[in-house]
C-alpha cells in the first residue's frame, strides 16, 4: 500500500527532517518492537515497521513521529488486559500511521472498560490505510481545543463493547472535543452497541464513506453529533441494519451543549434503512437552526421519516430498491 497524499501531507507537520532519522523494527531488525523503537526516537523521525503481528507490543508517543508499515500491514495485537489501562498506542503528540491493524484492545471495568486501539490525548493525528477491529473502542480520543484527527481509507469493524457496563457507551469511533474530526473514504461498520462514529468536534466532516451496519450489527446511532458544531456529511453510504439498538441514524446537537455557530449539511448521500420499525428516522436535528438537505438517496424510509427537526429538504430520491453496499476495504482499489 502506498501512502496516501493526505498521509504525505501530515508528515510536513512533522519536524524538520534534515536531522530525521528513520528506525526500523521487524524480525532481525535493529528494534524488535515498536516500544522500542518509540523509546529511542527522536521528534521527527521515521519508524518503518516490517509487516506482521507484533504481539502485546504497547507504546506512548509524546513525540513528533511518522510509523510506516512495510511491506504489507503491520498488526498490532493485544491478548489479555492492556497494561497501560488505555490502548496499544497512544498518542499525545502530532503522530502520523499509516498501514497498521489494532486488534482486541481490552481493559479491565476499573481502568473504564473502553480500551482502545488508539488513545488520542492532543495534537495532530493523521491515520491512513489502517484497520481496527475487535477493540472495546476503535480510536478513542480525548478533548483537545486545538487538536485534529484525520481518517483516511481506514476501516473500523466491530468495535465497542457487547456486554458489561461500558456496553452502550463504546463505539467504532469516539472523538472528543477537538477542533476538527475529518474521515475521508473510510469504512465504519458493524459497531457493538454503540454507535458507528460518534464526534464532539468543534467541525465534523465525513466525506465519501460507508457507514454500515450490516446484517448482524447492533449499534445505535450511525452518525451522532450530540453537541452539534459545523458537521458536514457528503457522498457517503449509511445503513441501519436490521439489529441497529436505536431507529435513529443521524443524531445532531440531541445533548445539549451546542457549539456557536452549528450547522448540519447532508447531501449527495445513500441512506438505507433495514430496521423494521415505525420510529426508524434518516436524521435528528435537535437544535433551531435548520439542517440543510440536499440531493439524498434514501431506500426504507418514507418521507415524515427523513427529518425530524428544523431542515431545508432539496432533491431527495426515494428508491424501492435497495442499492448494495461495497464491502471491501478502503484501501483496495475500486
């Protein structure tokens, strides 16, 4: 897999790569994990990681650093309870990954029951080409004013915790309040409970992505933006699956705590719905400014079920069959 421009241009965040260095970890490598390798990295440098699975490897990165896997995907698989109490990586820097698989992040009720495959803390992270699957949460990211997080032909499949406390409250993506969540050509699908993506960004924008739950998904909202903010969806695929836990699949501004200045735009979008249920609703616009909808496809909805709220509705297409939903991954060539 080649990294993708926006990866290239997350880079330039990075230190000045003059003086950059670049590590490489893998099997008779200098650095057989990637702990390792984070340990002995400087701002700005580079971690190639060779493909493969690397075990119980966890790191903190408090550093301007770019990993790279090579050669095909690097996966990072957690067996047992992550010690840290958070997730296989975490970051707290301006971090750029691209081309790595988080698996099975698990932390014990006390430490919150919502270990993650990243844990974002601050900064700039950049995610490309990479895949979560199986974690109590995908990425999971804390409250920064300043900070940015872009998804980029990632994948996040069957995250979220199905039993215990923390069941409801665990989703594919939870991102805090930060100042700009943007995924791009992503998959987020089959969600345990929780919701597909869930962002409390001062800007939302999910663009050109499938947001699924397929046939045995059972997560509740498919978009939820409960404090508003600029949320922009566009030319993207949504399905409620027939499991979904809530008939809601867009949810705006439905806690309260609504940031000045907030707007909902959906446009160009498939909306399918397969919950049998008469409360099923394509979007909640829970705030007084109207949503702007325009040029929807929608499949399972009639039109009293397509907003509930203030919105302006322009060109939507009522479909009486179901168009499928590609099911490969985002960085597979169409």
């Amino acid at each position: 897999m080649r990294p993708s421009p926006w990866f290239a241009a997350a880079l330039l965040l990075l230190a000045d790569r003059s003086a950059a260095a670049t590590l490489t970890v893998g099997p008779g490598q200098p650095f057989t994990t990637v702990a390792a390798a984070v340990a002995a990295a400087r701002d700005g440098d580079t971690i190639d990681v060779l493909a493969g699975t690397y075990v119980n490897d966890f790191a903190s990165i408090a550093k301007r650093l770019s990993l790279v896997a090579v050669g095909g995907q690097a996966r990072m698989q957690a067996l047992g309870f992550v010690p840290n109490g958070k997730a296989i990586l975490i970051t707290n820097s301006d971090v750029a990954i691209s081309g790595f698989a988080f698996l099975g992040a698990r932390v014990t009720e006390a430490d919150g029951g919502n270990g993650a495959g990243i844990r974002y803390l601050g900064g700039t992270l950049a995610v490309t080409d990479c895949y979560f699957a199986d974690n109590q949460e995908g990425l999971l990211a804390a409250a920064d004013p300043n900070g940015t997080i872009t998804i980029t032909n990632s994948e996040f499949d069957h995250n979220g915790a199905s039993s215990g406390p923390t069941a409801g409250y665990t989703h594919n993506i939870y991102v805090g309040a930060i100042a700009k969540f943007d995924a791009e050509n992503s998959y987020f699908h089959g969600a345990n409970i929780g919701h597909e993506i869930k962002s409390r960004a001062r800007v939302t924008i999910v663009n050109h992505s499938r947001v699924v739950d397929g046939p045995t998904g059972t997560a509740s909202y498919s978009i939820d933006a409960p404090n508003g903010g600029v949320v922009t969806i566009t030319d993207d695929q949504i399905e409620q699956g027939p499991r979904s836990e809530n008939p809601v699949i867009i949810a705006f501004g439905e806690e309260g705590g609504v940031y000045p200045g907030s707007a909902l735009t959906v446009s160009g979008t498939l909306i399918e719905n397969d919950l049998q249920s008469v409360a099923a609703l394509g979007i909640w616009n829970a705030t007084a400014v109207a949503a702007q909808v325009t040029g929807l496809s929608v499949y399972g909805l009639a039109g009293a079920q397509l907003v509930s709220g203030p919105a302006s509705v322009n060109g939507t297409t009522f479909l009486t069959t179901e168009p499928p939903i590609p099911t490969r991954h985002p960085w597979d060539a169409d």
